[in-house]
C-alpha cells in the first residue's frame, strides 16, 4: 500500500516517531452517470439479393410481394449507471504537532519511570521470596539456638544452685553446726 503526505507525493520510508499513518482512499478517476438506453426496433426494407432494383411490388390490397422483406434492426435495453469514482486505499503520513510530540514525550518518560519501579519491585520482591524461602530453615536454627540457651541457662542456675549451696553449708560448718 502506498504513502503519501499531505501534498500526495508518495513517501517511501516515514519517519514513525514524528508522524503518524491513518488509512485515507484517494479518488483515481470520477465517471458521470449514464442514463438508462431503451430498447430500439426500427423497421428497414432490405433487398433479398444484391444488385435488384429498388422498387417493391404490391398487390392490390397493398401487401408486400416475395421480392422484398423486413428485418428488424434491435438496440439493446441498457440499465442506468449512477456516477462512479475509481479510488486507490493509502495511507497518509500525518506529521505531528508540537503539542503532540510533547505529550509523547512526556508518555515516554513516564512509561519509563514505571518500568524502573516495576524492576525494583520486583528486585525487592525476589529478595523477599528469597528470604522466605529461606525461614523455614533460620526459624529452625533459631529454635535449636533458644533451645541451647535454655540449657546453658538452666546449667547455670544449677551451678549456681550448687554454689550458692556449697557456701551455705561452709558457712554453717563455720558457724558451729547449728
């Protein structure tokens, strides 16, 4: 398909960031309307063979002898046309205004704003799936950790028991016994 400008001179490689395409139908060549042809019957006398004389012979009555005979000659019945135009499907190469290009451009860097949150987006929530992936297993080394503490905590309040014991003792053995 054909592109054209606004002036109809074609445009073979259009520059799509400073225009547009719209379809457009151009108009070839216009044709009148024809009028409708009736059919046409004319009588004509025709000679049966070349060279006779022209003249006809009647009998009384005035009919017409053997020696000459009628044809018809038919024009055909012919419908109306209405008028007609040829056209050609193009596409028109629509350059656009200032306004245009800085409503694209404004587009553009907004799309692009987006799709820079988009990617930390989805970095941030690749981290996160990451992590999460993982808790399973850190709330399993946290849970044998609290586990450990409670051990040593509790070894240590039984050392300290036994301590605190053993001092009671000396010092009631330091005392006399009693």
């Amino acid at each position: 398909m054909r592109i054209i400008d606004a002036d109809g001179i074609e445009v073979e490689d259009p520059d799509l960031s400073l225009g547009r395409l719209e379809p457009d139908t151009l108009v070839i060549a216009s044709h009148p309307a024809v009028p409708e042809v009736e059919e046409l019957r004319e009588e004509v006398l025709v000679w049966p063979e070349p060279g006779m004389p022209e003249w006809d012979e009647r009998d009384g009555d005035g009919r017409l002898l053997a020696a000459l005979y009628r044809e018809e000659v038919v024009r055909e019945w012919q419908p109306a046309q209405d008028a007609w135009d040829e056209t050609e499907d193009v596409l028109r190469y629509v350059p656009y205004t200032e306004e245009e290009l800085a409503e694209i451009a404004r587009a553009e860097a907004e799309a692009e704003e987006a799709r820079k949150r988009a990617e930390e987006e989805a970095a941030r929530r690749a981290e996160l799936d990451a992590w999460l992936a993982g808790a399973p297993e850190q709330a399993a080394d946290l849970d044998e950790a609290v586990v450990e503490l409670y051990e040593a905590q509790s070894q240590a309040q039984l050392d300290t028991d036994e301590a605190l014991t053993a001092l009671y003792e000396a010092i009631l053995s330091m005392n006399g016994g009693d």
